[in-house]
C-alpha cells in the first residue's frame, strides 16, 4: 500500500507544466465531487481560478512554498504548496490540504 492513500489529506502533484501526475484516494475523491473530475494528466492551472492561478504559475517559474487556510460548507482546511524536488532538481508542485478544526489551537514553543 502506498502511504500517502492512508493519509487524512489530498495530496496532488503537478509536474513544471502544470500536468496532474499524482493523486492520493482523498485527492481523487475530492475532485470526483467537483466538475474537474478526474484530473490526471489534465492541467492543474485550468482549475485555479484567479489570483490562485496567478500564484500556481509563479511557484511553478520560481520554486517556493505557498499556504493558506481556505473554507467552504463548514468545513476549513489548510492548504500547503510546495516545490517537488527530486536529486536537487525542481520538478513541479505538491499541494497537501487537509482539514482543520474553525478554531485552532496556536502554542508557542521555546
């Protein structure tokens, strides 16, 4: 079994071009609910609306990380973008969401 289908997350991975390579099970149920559907192999920038599009295109000429929190039905989630790097070279973006409770604890450390 691949780990990331146990994980409590979408996770999603496009390559430099924006082209879906991966997806966990949550992240293909996720995207089976919505008009997107089944996103393998189709672009990720297409289904970004703006500035999220905007965004996708920057991380995906200049590598760095992105998050935020969004919500929607209730239910609030944590977004986190980051480069997918493999032997020191860049090779597109994992994006790994999951969701949060609406309050959440915040703990200082040190």
């Amino acid at each position: 079994m691949n780990w990331t289908d146990g994980f409590l997350g979408a996770i999603t991975v496009c390559d430099r071009e924006g082209i879906v390579v991966y997806m966990n099970d949550l992240s293909k149920k996720q995207f089976a609910k919505t008009e997107e559907g089944e996103l393998l192999g189709k672009s990720l920038i297409d289904c970004h609306p703006e500035p999220a599009k905007t965004m996708l295109l920057r991380m995906l000429a200049e590598p760095f990380s992105n998050s935020y929190t969004t919500g929607k039905n209730g239910i609030r989630k944590m977004i986190h973008q980051t480069p997918w790097m493999e032997d020191g070279e860049f090779k597109g973006v994992i994006e790994i969401s999951f969701e949060v409770p609406m309050e959440l604890p915040h703990y200082k450390r040190g």
